[in-house]
C-alpha cells in the first residue's frame, strides 16, 4: 500500500471537501491536470516529468 505524505483522516477529509464542492456545482466528473493539485488531493508527487533541456 502507498503510504501518503499526510493522515489518512486529512486525505478523506479533503476528498469529502472536494466531493461536497462538487455535488454543490453539479458536477460529476473531475479532471485534475495542475501538477500542484494532484499532489493535495492524492499525495503523488508527479514532478518528475520535469526534466533538464
């Protein structure tokens, strides 16, 4: 199991923050693409796709 940077009571309180925004907005579908807030919601560190020119 993937251990996350954080509690797991914080990632499920942020994932219950995210999915209440949501249902407000009626939206069904979240495509998160900022590098940035896929590392907040899911603890993967996905900055190494950067790379020297």
């Amino acid at each position: 199991m993937i251990e996350l940077p954080f509690k797991r009571d914080e990632y499920q309180q942020r994932l219950r923050k995210i999915r209440a925004e949501m249902a407000r907005r009626g939206i069904e579908v979240l495509i998160v693409n900022d590098v940035a807030n896929q590392h907040y919601i899911t603890g993967y560190d996905g900055w190494s796709f950067y790379t020297p020119p």
